[in-house]
C-alpha cells in the first residue's frame, strides 16, 4: 500500500463511520443496553459507540460508551481444550468468515446526544430498539464532543490521547478554568507516572495560551526540572517567556508574626496544659488585637516580644509559676532560638515573590521536617487565600502581599498535609480553600499516592480527577466513595492500567475517558534509582581511584605520618 493510500485510511478512520454491531436489547439499568458484535478490536471497554433514534441517521446520534464484555456465543469447549485443533481454520472450512466466528455481548452506557448550546449530554431517556446499527464514532467527531477545548486554545490544557485509539488520533484536552477553580486531585500507586502526568499539566499551564500562576510544594525535589521551559521555544513568544523559580530549603522563611497560635503549639509539642495557657496569654500581648478577620497582621512581633510576654505574666521571677514559664521560654528557645531556623523575626517571601502571572515556583521541602513543612504551606496558603479576598474586596494591602490575579498552588504527597483521621495544621486552610477558593481565585492540585490516608473531605471538593493505577482495596474504596463524577465500571479498570495511563473525569472534561499521557517536553525529575546501577557505578570509582593511586607520582601521593619516631 502506498504512502498516499495510507494517508487516505487515515482520513477516513478519522470522519467515516464503521458499523460494529447491532442493538440487541435494554441493559440492566435504564441508562445502558445491549449490543452484539463479532468486532474484537473496535469495542473495547472505555470504547466510544453511537446510535440513531429510530434508525433515522438524520437525527442526531446517542453516544454511548463500551463498560463491559461478555462472549455471546463461543467454540465448543470440548474443541478448545484440545490443542491439536486449529479453530480458525476449522470456522473457514465449516464456511464462517476468517474473521467473525465469535460474538460479544457487550454492555454500553448512554451518555445522551451532544447539545451545542447547553455543551453537555443530553440523555434521552429511552434505550434503542432491538435490531438498530451500533457505530463506531469517528475519530474527528469524538474529538469534538469529548474535549470541552481545542488543543492550544486559550485556557486549554493537552494531557495526551484517548487510549482505545491509535495515539494522537483523539486528543484529551482539558479545560483549565474548570481544572484549576473547581480544583484537581492526581491519585496513582508508587511508580505510576503521577508526578510525571503532573509535570505534563504544569507544562500546559506554562504555555502562552495560559501563563498561570503557579506553586509547587514539592516534598522530595521532583520538579527542579521544570528549569528546562525557559528555554524551550514551545513555551516563548515575542511578548512572553516563563520564568521557573526554584526555593531550596535554604531560601525558606517564614516571619513569626505570620503564625497564628495553633502554629505555634503544634511547633511546640507536648505543652503541659499550663504551658499552654500562658503561651496562649503571650501570645495575646504581642499580637494585640491579633489577627483581622481576613488574616492580616495588625501588629508585627519577634522571639524577643514574645519572650518579654512571658516575662510580663511572672514579674517577680518567683513563685509556683515561674517554673511553668521558664520551661515554656526554654522549649520555645530550642525551637525558634538557632540562627538558621526557618522561622524569624523579620525574613519572610513576599508573596509576589512566590506568583507571578508565567511563573512556576517550586518550594523543594525535602530537607525540612515533616512539622515544619506543614507551618510553612498553611502559612503560605493562608497569606494567599486572604490576599486574594481582600483583592476581591478591594481591600488595602501591602504591595508585596498584593495578588490581583488567580493563582493555582500543587501539593505532593497531599495526604502529608490532610491525612484522614488526622490533625495537621494545613487540613483547616485546605479545606477553606477547596471550598471557598472558586470565588476568589485560588485554586488548589493535590497528588497522592495513598487516596485512603487522604482526608475524605478535601479529596471531594477536588472535581477534576486523574487516576492511575490503583491496586490496594483501601484506596480503591477511597476514591468510589469519595469521588461521584468517576463512573464505577471505569474504576474496574485501575489495577489493569500501565505506567503513562489515566482515567480522566470531572468538570475539565465532559465525560470520564481512559486516556494515554503525553510525552513531557522536559525531563523528568522523579526516575525510581536502578540500584544495581548505582552499586555497579560504585565499585566502578574505586577501581578509577585506585589506579589514579597506583600511578600517581611519589611526590602526590601521601606521607606517612611520624610519631615518636615510628612510621605510622
């Protein structure tokens, strides 16, 4: 076949319609129904179909999608069992097809007709007749109806393919309105491709269709790699370049008078029940009239006011309190007193420095406790939710805490910061945002790689999901219960899916769809280490360094040190 003639299939595959099968009658639910169908290849489960009412092909037609297989009608079992029998060219000469001699019942739920104006699917309410022609629809025309964007238009975001089709012929666009308002949850075992298909995203998200304004709290310095868009001209125009802004532990800083007192106890544990209460007394002093209601700073203090508090609430030095308060300074000593802590008197990010309309900023946490991450990103999400309020509002503010634009903030190993039947002090300003933050321009991306150990309540408000595959019963569980906009016959499919493959649902597209991710621009930043590699490379250097040893001149190599007159 030539070239050309290749080139015309192609065409066709992706505009003429196929016949596959044949209504056979209604499912089990109102919504599905049955088909018969000798085509192996072209009906499998995730699989798109459509219909005509009545059979009038003028009519516009019922989509309907492929969840289940069963074989209708099968070789004699007494023939399969013996392996000398060929059974297809036992169907040839008995004057079957060489293709056809099995049939499939095969189980498809409705989704509706696509409505233009409503952009949704409009259910019809009834199953088609007995007898009616089931098609395959058309690469080209599922496109349209599937993605709620077209790929590189404004605000759209190309995740990859869709799986049941050759790659590239049915692209997964998303729509990043709805992905980033109405927030995202990434859910995939340990080596499924989530930080990769994250990565795919922020991609997308960088790109000048989009230019958001993006944070990244990355627990294990994954997407320092992200580095590589700035140069990559797929992602620059004349007017634009992104920027890609890296936070290394040592960059971190947090102002003291920023934590409000429930930070400050969970930075202290173990606070007797006095201690508690005077540190809650100090705590007032130096705040004052302590926090506005949409969490600005009335008054800036330091480890020195707070410690003067103390000071204040035992004048004397003496008696059966002083004890309680000289145990509360020194803790709050060890915790806040060494030079290089994290949490100061007077360094702190601006905000402005952390988002920024085609900026991606990774704050790497992988060398800072578990504790102190947490203080660090509620803190963040804090300044951020209600620097986004008093934008709305029209509220006065400090221009470096001023962000008169939506921003959109990643979390790794989300379950870290919201785990379930937990307390973490992020849990609280999460679950503000996830459900207060769509009317104000903060939206929130939570990947994890244990949906069960993740806070039920932040893992529902996110609606628009990406699973990957899943194999323990927990975590499975989790997401049924959890997510609704996820159709249960395609979450059947999580233990069978590969590195690279996802199940897509939720408000960024308009149904769930199994979909194969595409490649990434960039490098990946989270490879699993090849042991046997590094063991290898190991003894590799020592044989390096001992023949460098062996030939190196006398003069380099070292003296034996004297000691009371012996060679040592």
């Amino acid at each position: 076949m030539s070239a050309w003639e290749e080139k015309e299939l192609d065409l066709l595959a992706g505009t003429e319609e196929v016949g596959v099968g044949v209504v056979k009658g209604p499912g089990e639910d109102n919504g599905r129904y049955l088909m018969i169908t000798s085509d192996n290849e072209r009906t499998k489960v995730g699989e798109f179909v459509h219909y005509y009412p009545l059979g009038d092909i003028q009519r516009s037609p019922i989509y309907g999608k492929v969840v289940s297989r069963t074989l209708a009608r099968a070789y004699p079992s007494s023939l399969m069992a013996d392996p000398e029998v060929n059974l297809h060219q036992l169907a040839f000469a008995l004057g079957a097809d060489e293709e056809g001699h099995e049939l499939y019942e095969v189980d498809v739920q409705i989704m509706g007709s696509w409505n233009d104006k409503m952009h949704c699917f409009v259910n019809p309410r009834i199953t088609p007749n007995p007898g009616d022609a089931v098609f395959l629809t058309p690469d080209l025309e599922l496109t349209s109806v599937l993605s709620p964007c077209g790929r590189e238009q404004l605000g759209s975001a190309h995740l990859g393919s869709l799986l049941t089709r050759e790659s590239g012929r049915v692209n997964i666009v998303l729509k990043v309105s709805e992905m980033v308002s109405t927030h995202l949850a990434i859910l995939a075992g340990t080596g499924s491709g989530k930080s990769y298909t994250a990565a795919v995203l922020l991609e997308e998200l960088m790109k000048p269709y989009n230019r958001a304004a993006v944070l990244i709290a990355d627990p294990h310095g994954e997407y320092s790699t992200l580095q590589e868009i700035e140069d990559q001209p797929e992602f620059q125009t004349d007017s634009y370049r992104p920027k890609v802004v890296i936070k290394p532990p040592e960059k971190i800083r947090v102002r003291l008078s920023s934590l409000r007192q429930s930070d400050l106890r969970y930075l202290l544990p173990q606070l007797t029940e006095k201690q508690a209460h005077f540190l809650s007394e100090a705590y007032r002093q130096v705040t004052g009239t302590r926090l506005t209601s949409e969490g600005g700073e009335k008054r800036r203090w330091g480890l020195a006011d707070l410690k003067q508090a103390l000071d204040n609430l035992s004048p004397e030095g003496s008696g059966e309190n002083a004890s309680t308060i000289n145990a509360l300074m020194w803790k709050i000593d060890m915790r806040f007193g060494r030079s290089n802590n994290i949490f100061n008197d007077s360094e702190h990010i601006p905000l402005t420095d952390l988002f920024s309309p085609g900026q991606c900023t990774v704050l790497q946490l992988s060398e800072i406790d578990t504790e102190d991450q947490q203080i660090i990103l509620s803190t963040i999400l804090r300044r951020a939710f209600y620097s986004r309020v008093n934008a709305i509002k029209e509220n006065p503010q400090s221009p470096q805490e001023n962000l008169d634009f939506p921003v959109f903030v990643l979390i790794e190993e989300a379950h870290r910061f919201a785990p379930a039947g937990g307390h973490a002090v992020t849990t609280n300003i999460l679950k503000t945002i996830l459900s207060e933050g769509r009317k104000f321009g903060v939206g929130i991306g939570v990947i994890s790689q244990r949906p069960g150990k993740l806070d039920s309540d932040v893992l529902s408000q996110c609606m628009t999901q990406l699973f990957m595959r899943i194999v323990n019963p927990i975590d499975q569980r989790s997401i049924a219960e959890s997510v609704e906009s996820a159709g249960r016959d395609l979450l059947r499919e999580l233990p069978a899916l590969t590195r690279g493959q996802v199940i897509v649902a939720g408000n960024a597209i308009h149904t769930p769809v199994l979909c194969r991710v595409r490649s990434r621009l960039t490098r990946h930043g989270g490879e699993t280490l090849n042991a046997p590699d590094e063991w290898m490379r190991y003894f590799s250097q020592q044989r390096r360094e001992a023949r460098r040893q062996e030939k190196a001149p006398i003069a380099d190599q070292p003296r034996p040190k004297r000691r009371k007159g012996r060679v040592v």
